[in-house]
C-alpha cells in the first residue's frame, strides 16, 4: 500500500499515513509505504501534532508491521515516528498506562525530517507507553528545531515510558541542530529520554544500533549513545556503535544525563567523536558544579546510577572547550553511584582550550568530578581506563586557563565535611601518556594540578590496592616556576595533588609516574613530591603499602624527588648526584648516599620547616620508594612525614612466551599487556599475560585483578573484559 499524504491542516492533531487515531483492532503482516508533507503558519499555543508513517496516535499498536515512511514537518511541534507519533493514548489524549502487552516484530525504515519544528521523534515512534520487542529501524532523522520549544530525539524512539527489548537497526544519520535555547534538549542513539514510575521499572534489553552520523550542536544539552536521559530505568545487554559523534555539551557514551538508573553489560564504540567549544547553558545545569561534562560511561550521574561489566572504546577524541570543561574516562560528573567492573579505551584524545575566555580543564582518568552530600556513598570497584595518547592545550594568551588532572579522580568535594569516607576507590587502574601544553604566557592565577591518585579534593576518601601508570609530559612555557604552591605554578604529586580539610586513607597503591618536562621558562629541575604537589594541608589518615616506582623502560635519565616536612627549629639540606635512599633514625630524616652525596649547611628557621631534595639518575634499573607499613600522616607544622621505603632495584627481564617487553624507544610494546592483561595471539584469539609480563618486570605488592572472559571483539583493541 503506497500512500502521500500532501498536507497537514492547521486543525489537525492526529495525522498518519493510514490513520489519524488508530482504534485497536487486528491488524497484522502489513507493509505500507507512506509519505507524510505539511507545514503551517506557526503558531506558539496550538496544540503539538501527533504525527506517524502509519498512524498518529494509538491505544496500543498492533504486531508484524513493516513501514517505508518519509515524513517532512515544517513550522510547527509535533510528536513523530516512522510508525506512530504516540503509542499508548485514548483519542481524547489522556495515557493509558495500564497497557501490558508488547507490540513486536516490527520494522521501519523511515526518512524524518523537522524544519524549523520541535519535535519529539523516533524511527519507530515518537513516544511510547507500550513496550516494543523484536524490531528493527533504518534510515535518518535529521531535526532542525525551534527557539521556545524543547526537542527530544531517539534513534527509535523519541520519549521511552515503557520498555525496549531486542531492537535493532542502522541509522545513516541522527541530526539535531538549532533546537529551543529556552528549553532543555535531548538526543540519544537509541532512546531520547527513557523514563519508568518507580525504581528500574522499566528497561532497555538486548538492543544494537550503529550510526554512521550523530551530530548535534551547541543546543542541545544532553548527548547519550543509548539515551540522552535516563530515570528509573535498567539498561542492559545493549550496543551502540557510532562512526562520527559531533556535540558541545553534556555527552555521555553510554547515557547522558542519568539518575536511578542501572546499566550492565553494554558497550559504546565511536570512530571520531569532534567537540566543539561552547559555554554552558542554564536550563542543562542539573549537575551540581557549573561546567560542560564529558563521560565515557555517563555524562552526569546525580544520584543513585550503578554501571557495571560495561566497555567503552572511543577512537579519537578531538575539538575545543571553554569556561569549565570535566573529563571523566567513565563518569563525566558522579554524585551516588557504583561503578564495577566496567573499562573504558582511548587511542587518541587532543583537546584545547578556546582562546576567547578562561577555561579550566578537569581530567580524571576515571571520573573528572565527583560531588559527595547528605548520604551519597560513591564507589569505584573493578574498573580500569586505558589512554594511549591524550594531549591538551591551555592556550594561555591573556587569560587564566588551568588545568585540574587525576590519574583515577579529577576533583572531588565534599557537600558535608562532617560525612567521612564518601568515595572508595578499590582495585582500579589507570595507565596514559599524557600532553600538557601552554601558551606563552598565562596569567597570575593559572595552575597545573597532577596527582597520581586524584587532582584536588575537599573529601574524605580511601583509595585500596590501585594502580596508576602515567607519563606526563609537560610543554608550559607559559608557567613560571615549579613551586608547589602560589600562582602560575605546578602542583604535580606522585599520590596527589592537593588536598584540603579532607582525611584521605591510601593502603596497597601502585604508582608508575614518569613526568617530563619539554619545555619551559622555568628555571631548575622539576620537583615531584612523593605525596601532594602542593604545600597545603594535605591530611592522610591512614598511608600504607605504598610504591612509586620509576622503570627504566620508559623514563627520561633524570627524576628529582622532594619532601616538605616540620620540626621546631632546624633546616637541613641534602642533594646527589647519584642513587640513594631515604631512612629515619630517631624521627629525622638521613640521606645514605650511593656512592656518594652532598650535605648542605645547617640553618635555624623562624618558619620552622625541614627540606630536602633529592635526584636519582635511573640508568639500567627500577626503583621503588613509598610506605610499607601503617602509618598515620597529618601534615600540620610540627608533624613528619610517612617514612620512606629503601629503593629497590629489579632487574628481571620480561621473557614470557607470547608476551612482549617494554623499550625505552618503543612505547608501544607493552601498553595492551599493563592495561588489560591480554596479549594477540594470531588474529582470532586473544591471550592472558602472566603476571609477570603483564608489569614488564615489575614486582608489584599485591594482585591486580586477573581478566577471565575472553571476549570476540578484536576490531576494539579491548578483548578481554574483566
């Protein structure tokens, strides 16, 4: 049945290929193909149309259906699908939300097309009260929206308030452009908005979607790979696959926006994914720090959102950002949340700061930033990232533009500092090779935050048997000195990099920090303290098996540590040349040289402060420093220091079969074995590293969780899942 409608009336409400309203009657193992045109003179208070290839609106829709719909709405607000508008309605437009069967087995192809029109679309339907199960979409919807009215869009359904289960399809492309500046504007691959009555009512199962091209712009705030926003909803067992993403705002890969809501098992694979630099608009501010959010997971998760055995793999990010930008591997923003064993990969980030504004760019390996209150209790359990390249320009010139950056965590604060223990972290890791660039001069109050754990906290947190591999390279011409504290200055930390009024507990971590300076106008040799990069009060409640290790494979021949501690008078100095190690007789500090060594004079200080410094040139050995024992640390002006670990030289060569060995002059060689313990055997078969090889070498103090399904998905670099 091939039908054209022409027209759409100004009176019009319900308008379908076949049927304004449909009554529910059998009707089944049909194929229409149906054109749908109009356009009126706009008008503000008209009710929004129900438009749809079959039908308008519908109390329930029937099974078997298959439509080729193209459907072209001009100047005015309506609801639109590829098969109905709305499902789930009486004809007096009040919903029916006692439906309990499932429409199935249909299929559209569909070509949607809103000019200058808000409009709530979805290849199958506009919005949905029924439940949809063994289906299948193709086609493109492409939107252009209005400046007063909101648009929602998903690659199949539009507004979701009921469930999605085994849907399937492949989109050339989903477009959202110039929608309501004064409304608040969502587009998911899959789902626009996903809705249930009460906790995890309903759920999205089994679904796979690929798109060659997702392309929003700076008006539409929440970007989701499945959904754009998400609220009493489980979702799971789901794929979305992305060719080119293009969006400004809150993106998450996974979901967008996110609250009372259950992902696991689902994956989001992107090619490219540009950004574009935008400020953030008020209507999308329902994260609690005033920014635009990247997640790789979740963009911004404000309450009760739990993610677990989930991948994410993204290809290649590129693009620009302004004001504050937040950069999480896996959450953009977390307030409750759970994250378990869900992994995220990116072979190529390179972001830069806009040169219009002052910008802040926070960066956390895992979550850029986590806001803890009232009961929010936030875990990170399992979970790992990987990044192969990830460069970011400050791009300075005349204004204040920083930079916030955790190996794990990116900022973190806490809404009650009476709370304790809001944030654990436990058995995860990060490793990335890291750019940090500058422009030629940045103004007084520009900072470069880095700690291995996290950047900056005002939270109490625990951080258990973790790992971090990080080389940070640094090009900050634009920085002026390597103080740990005071303005346009570096605060790197092996642990962290600053802390205030928080008690942090730190117990079985592993840190492989290689920093290098390419360029700067600073004078001397940068100082990494082995704690926090700065001189605040940085509080560790409990600090135990703790080691900062620097291998050989991969670190520049020089690394200069310092340590800031307090005693009541006296101010020693000691520096050398060549390997040493730290120890403590009778609470001071003594500094046993090998081979030999150079001790300062001895000074009285009215600011009563002990400092020293050291520099080991790693030549053809690891070195491992940091705690071995409990040890609890308040750093205050008349406490010390943890102790120190006596450096320990390994020197076993990784010769396992099938495993390859970390080269100074190649970086590539072992990332995949550190990251995921895996190794390619041949092309079709992925292989566990021993452990061993799996840390090139290197001894660690106690177990990294061990890979133990091996999944078929060779084209992601990430075949073995946790």
């Amino acid at each position: 049945m091939d039908i054209h409608i022409k027209s759409i009336r100004a009176d019009s409400v319900f308008v379908g290929g076949f049927a304004g309203y449909m009554v529910p009657v059998i009707i089944q193992n049909v194929n229409i193909t149906s054109r749908v045109t109009g356009g009126a003179e706009y008008c503000k208070e008209c009710a929004r149309k129900v438009i749809g290839g079959l039908c308008g609106a519908t109390r329930s829709f029937p099974s078997n259906i298959t439509v080729n719909s193209t459907i072209q709405v001009t100047l005015m607000s309506a609801y639109v699908g590829g098969l109905a508008g709305i499902v789930g309605i009486a004809e007096d437009g009040f919903p029916v939300t006692s439906l309990t069967s499932s429409t199935t087995n249909l299929t559209s192809n569909t070509n949607i097309r809103c000019l200058q029109s808000s409009c709530y679309a979805g290849a199958l339907f506009g919005m949905t009260y029924q439940s949809i199960t063994n289906s299948t979409v193709s086609g493109q919807i492409r939107i252009s929206g209005m400046s007063d009215k909101a648009t929602i869009a998903g690659g199949v359904v539009g507004l979701l308030m009921a469930s999605l289960v085994d849907v399937n399809g492949k989109l050339t492309l989903l477009q959202v452009t110039t929608s309501g500046s004064s409304a608040t504007n969502y587009v998911g691959g899959i789902v626009g908005t996903g809705n249930g009555t009460t906790f995890l009512s309903n759920r999205i199962d089994s679904c796979t979607v690929e798109i060659a091209n997702f392309v929003s712009d700076f008006t539409v705030d929440y970007v989701g790979g499945i959904l754009a926003s998400s609220s009493n909803l489980q979702v799971t067992r789901t794929i979305i696959k992305i060719t080119n993403l293009s969006s400004c705002l809150h993106t998450g890969g996974l979901v967008g926006l996110a609250t009372l809501s259950d992902l696991r098992q689902c994956m989001v694979v992107v090619d490219m994914h540009n950004r574009s630099a935008c400020r953030t608009p008020l209507l999308a501010e329902s994260a609690q720090r005033k920014g635009i959010f990247f997640g790789g997971a979740v963009a911004v998760g404000i309450g009760d959102t739990f993610v677990h055995q989930s991948l994410i793999n993204f290809t290649t990010i590129i693009g620009n950002y302004m004001e504050s930008f937040i950069f999480g591997g896996l959450f953009g923003e977390g307030g409750k949340f759970l994250i378990n064993s869900t992994a995220a990969a990116y072979a190529h980030i390179n972001l830069t700061a806009s040169e219009e504004v002052d910008s802040t760019l926070t960066f956390g390996g895992l979550v850029g930033y986590i806001w803890l209150k009232d009961d929010y209790i936030s875990t990170i359990y399992g979970s790992y990232a990987v990044y192969g390249i990830a460069n970011a320009s400050l791009s300075c010139l005349n204004y204040n533009n920083s930079a916030i950056v955790g190996g794990l965590v990116g900022y973190i604060i806490q809404g009650y500092p009476t709370l304790m223990s809001n944030l654990t972290v436990r058995s995860s890791y990060t490793t990335m090779n890291a750019s940090f660039y500058s422009g030629e001069s940045c103004l007084t109050s520009s900072t470069f935050l880095y700690g291995g754990l996290f950047g900056l906290s005002y939270a109490d947190i625990y951080f258990y048997n973790s790992y971090i591999q990080a080389i940070l390279s640094l090009q900050m011409v634009g920085f002026k000195d390597f103080s740990p504290s005071g303005a346009s200055a570096y605060g790197i930390g092996a642990l962290l990099g600053k802390s205030l009024l928080s008690h942090t507990s730190i117990k079985g971590i592993f840190i492989n920090l290689t920093p290098q300076i390419i360029a700067s106008k600073a004078s001397g040799t940068l100082s990494v303290p082995l704690y926090a990069g700065t001189s605040d009060f940085n509080n560790c409640l409990v600090c135990s098996l703790i080691y900062i290790v620097q291998n050989k494979y991969i670190l520049s021949n020089e690394f200069t540590i310092s340590q800031v501690i307090s005693t009541e008078q006296s101010t020693y100095h000691f520096r050398f040349t060549e390997m040493g190690e730290w120890f403590f007789d009778s609470g001071k500090p003594v500094l046993q040289p090998l081979p030999n060594y150079e001790l300062g004079s001895m000074s009285v200080s009215a600011t009563t402060s002990i400092q020293w410094a050291g520099k080991m040139i790693v030549s053809d050995k690891i070195s491992k420093i940091g705690w071995d024992c409990d040890y609890t640390f308040n750093y205050t002006q008349s406490t010390q220091s943890p102790p120190l670990l006596t450096f320990q030289y390994v020197d076993n060569q990784c010769d396992i079969s099938n495993c390859k060995h970390c080269k100074k002059d190649d970086s590539k060689t072992c990332i995949s074995c550190i990251a995921s313990h895996y190794v390619l055997s041949g092309s079709q078969t992925c292989t566990k590293c021993q452990s061993e090889c799996a840390i090139c070498g290197t001894i660690l103090p106690f177990p990294l969780a061990r890979s133990t399904i091996c999944l078929r998905h060779m084209s992601l670099r990430i075949p073995c899942g946790i």
